[in-house]
C-alpha cells in the first residue's frame, strides 16, 4: 500500500483524518489528544498518527505548505487509504476586518488564483466548496464548545509572498481570510466522492502587522483542534 509519500499500510488511517500544514502541529495534536496514539508515516518528516480520541479512531497527518502538498497527501488518503473525511486544521491571514487574531472560522469555500482545477477538465470557474455534513457538525460542536466560529468564503493563495495582492478585492467580496491549501483539498474530495472541511484560525493580520509566533501557531489554537475532534 505504501507510497512514494506515505509507508503507512492499508486500515493505518482512520476514516477521519485532521490535517494540519506544520508536522509539529500533527505532533503536538497527537500528543496531547490522541490516546494510544501510533506514528503510521513519516516519510519526509510528513508526520502521521492514528489514535483515539474519546473512544473513536482518529487519524492526524500534516500536509505541508500549499495546494500541490495537500493535493498530493489528500488524493492518496482519499483513493489509496480509503479515508472519508480530510478537516484540514490550518492558519489564516485575515482579510475581513471584522476578524481578529485567534478568530475561527469555517470556510463553506475557497477561491483561488490556483490552476490546480484545470486538471479535471471543466471548461470554467470550479467553485471549491466544504462537505455541507461537515461543516453543519462544525458549527454545531462549535456552538456545544462555546467557541464562537465564523462560516464563508475564504481565499487559497499560490504565494504567501504576493507582489500583486488580491486583499482589497476580495475584502468587496466579504471573503474572510487567506491561506494556501482548502482549494485544492475541497476539489480533491469533490472529484473523489469525499467530504472535507477547513477549519482556520486567524493568526495574522496584514493591516496592522500583528502576529502570532509559530510556536503559537502550533500550539495555542486549541479550539479549532477540539472542533475538528468533536466531529472526527
């Protein structure tokens, strides 16, 4: 079953799978979440874990940064590990002004200036959009959790560093965030018959220059993690 990416055997994983971008992240998730936890892959430091957590089966595995890097990790685990469910758990940097650092929001779709969608042959614009089972168990552990979550449309860039940025268009277009991976996992689950969601956590805005450390990043957005759980 092992692939160029991934040595874990066929049933590893379990149906659900958090994918996190950062591998410590994975770790740190595994650690502190999953009981009788087991490493399952960690091809190029591309860690993967299968435990349980609160007496279901649960997988975590990271997917690196951008849309080829989760393109690749999703579609193996959506057709080779036969999982049914990706909740990428990721930052985000905020585009709506409303958002403030640590706010968590759903993405129900993703835009993109990606051509990753090119590849399954409709001649038009893809509209990347969340599981609606998901994201309906997202906002309903939310609001168990008394987390408060933000649910719209978000933005999948191809370039942290961007020289010709898209905030002010998409601020029109009351798109909440930016980040760099839901598009292609949203089209990934939709041409295999899968369910996916994205679950973000703001951890920047570009308008002050506010900021959260990486080591925050990893391990401080807890609340985004325990809703993925919830629902796993």
């Amino acid at each position: 079953m092992a692939t160029l990416h991934n040595t874990a055997a066929k049933g590893d994983f379990a149906k659900t799978v958090l994918m996190p971008g950062d591998p410590l992240r994975a770790k740190f998730i595994a650690e502190n979440y999953l009981e009788n936890r087991v490493l399952v892959n960690n091809v190029r430091g591309i860690q993967g874990y299968t435990g349980e957590y609160k007496g279901k089966k649960v997988s975590v595995m990271a997917s690196g940064m951008g849309i080829p890097s989760i393109g690749i990790y999703s579609y193996e685990l959506y057709n080779m590990y036969d999982v049914e469910n990706i909740i990428r758990v990721g930052s985000a940097g905020l585009i709506d002004p409303e958002l403030k650092i640590r706010s968590v929001v759903a993405a129900i779709s993703a835009y993109s200036n990606s051509s990753y969608g090119e590849q399954f042959g409709f001649r038009g614009n893809l509209g990347a959009a969340a599981s609606y089972p998901l994201l309906k168990k997202a906002e309903e552990a939310a609001a168990r959790l008394g987390v408060p979550m933000y649910i719209g449309p978000t933005y999948s860039s191809d370039s942290f560093y961007d020289e010709n940025s898209q905030l002010k268009v998409l601020q029109k277009l009351h798109v909440l965030c930016t980040e760099m991976e839901a598009y292609g996992l949203y089209l990934n689950a939709a041409r295999a018959g899968k369910n996916a969601l994205a679950l973000l956590t703001i951890s920047d805005n570009p308008y002050t220059g506010a900021t959260c450390t990486a080591q925050e990043v990893r391990e401080t957005f807890t609340q985004m993690m325990e809703i993925a759980l919830e629902i796993a």
